[in-house]
C-alpha cells in the first residue's frame, strides 16, 4: 500500500490545478460561513452586559434571548440562511466532485477541459450519488442517537457521559470514512465509463487494502495537523500566523493526495 501513497503522493503535489480548486473551494466556503456569523454574533455581543454591570443584568439578557427564541420567529431567517448556504453546498459539492475525477481519469487532453466536461457529463449521476450518500450517513443516527441519549442519561458525570458516548461517535465515524471511500469508488467507476456497480464492487471486494490505504494517508496527515497546531501554539508570533494562513492550502493538497492514492490503487484493479 505504500507505494501507492507515494505514487499519489507525486502525482497530487504535480496537479496544481486541482490542488488551487479545492484551496478556493473550501475557503471560499469558510470565509462565506465565517463572514455571515460574525455579521449576526457581534451585534448580539455588543448587547452582552459587561462585568461593570450587576450579575441580574447578565441573567436579564439571557432570559430575554430565551424568550425571543422560543417565543417569537427571530430564529427564522438565520434558519433559512443558513440552509440555502446548505443546500448550495450540496448541489455544488457533488459537481465538484464529478470534475475532480474526471480530470484524474480524462485530464491528459487538458484539466480545465476534463473539468468542465466532467461537470458537464457526470453531474446527474454524482448528484444521485451524493444524495445516496447523505441518506446513508444520517439513517444509522436513528438507530444511534435515541441508545446514545439513554447511556449518556444513565451516566453520572462529564466522564462517563463521554465514556458512554465514545463507541457510539467511533463507529459512526468509521461507518462514515467507510462510506466515503464506497462512493469514491463508485464515482471512480462512473467516470471510467464502468458504471457504479462495478466500482462499487471493486471496494466490497478490495475493501481491507483500501482501508489500509486510506489508514495510511489519515494518519499522515493528522500528524501533520497536530504538528502544525503545535508549531502555532510554541512559536508564536508571524510564524505562526503565517502557518495559520497556509494551512487551507496545505489541507487542500493533502486531500488531493488521499484521493489520488485511491485512484492509482482502482487503477490498478479496476474491470476490464
């Protein structure tokens, strides 16, 4: 599995085109959240009372806050704002995604045209893919979340409400990375002109080496992280703001890795 980590490892640091889609992609998207955030939580900071102030005004303005949230539609348009950012997100992410792998399967010609026609061609289907996708990652919570809510009642204090809630949150989250690299699969296949049933069957059948793959690159960029949360927290100062900085570019490329290891394995093992 290592030398497909290192093959994709060459081949990410090379596409500069796609690393630069996803750096826009992603802070466009954190910049966009942060920007409408901070437009509603300051004007309501500027209301907090300060510590001059007796302790009854602080309670005063949080019993008014409960009241205006449960009492009246203030939360309304924050609610819908927020999921048009959702939904946009969602009908974007998919066609995103469709150009990607296009361009890792389709790009020799040229990866701003593969891209395009990627969108162009694939979005159908990565549309119906995502939505799957979605569904799939939220109806295990209906089983989940009621028995995690109960451990969590049974528990005594912070520590064994954590300690109750921990296998559940890690088999979610190792059903959710599982589920990830089904659709990766899947995508791959639908763009080689296979189709999502032989994709899909290529990681049912492949799945401990993909895992072990996606295990590998995981686990080299959360060291990464931790080393760079680290660094920013020891050397403080320009060095650390800088590091802040470039950490969405950084975080860009290493996801492009994770996919382009995956691409060099189907490649490999894809169907005739």
């Amino acid at each position: 599995m290592w030398q497909y980590a290192k093959s994709g490892w060459t081949a990410a640091r090379r596409n500069w085109f796609l690393i630069m889609l996803l750096f826009l992609y992603q802070y466009a998207w954190g910049f966009a959240i942060f920007k409408y955030v901070k437009s509603v939580v300051v004007p309501l900071l500027h209301r907090y009372p300060g510590g001059e102030l007796p302790a009854s005004a602080g309670r005063l303005f949080w019993l008014e806050a409960e009241f205006q949230l449960v009492k009246t539609d203030l939360i309304a348009p924050y609610a819908w704002t927020l999921g048009t950012i959702l939904i946009v997100r969602m009908l974007l992410t998919p066609l995103l995604n469709a150009g990607i792998l296009n361009v890792l399967e389709n790009g020799r010609g040229g990866r701003r045209k593969a891209f395009a026609q990627g969108v162009k061609s694939h979005a159908k289907p990565f549309l119906l893919l995502y939505g799957a996708q979605s569904l799939l990652t939220l109806a295990p919570l209906l089983w989940v979340a009621p028995r995690a809510f109960d451990a969590a009642a049974a528990a005594g204090d912070w520590t064994s409400i954590a300690s109750a809630l921990l296998p559940y949150a890690a088999g979610w989250i190792a059903y959710q990375g599982a589920l990830d690299l089904a659709a990766l699969y899947v995508g791959f296949g639908i763009v080689g002109g296979r189709g999502a049933l032989p994709g899909l069957a290529v990681f049912v059948r492949r799945a401990v080496p993909i895992v072990a793959l996606a295990l590998i690159v995981y686990a080299i960029t959360f060291a990464i992280g931790l080393a760079a949360a680290a660094l920013s927290l020891w050397w403080a100062g320009f060095f650390a703001v800088l590091l802040h900085q470039s950490f969405p570019f950084v975080r860009a490329l290493l996801k492009l890795w994770g996919i382009q290891a995956q691409f060099h394995y189907w490649s490999d093992r894809k169907p005739v």
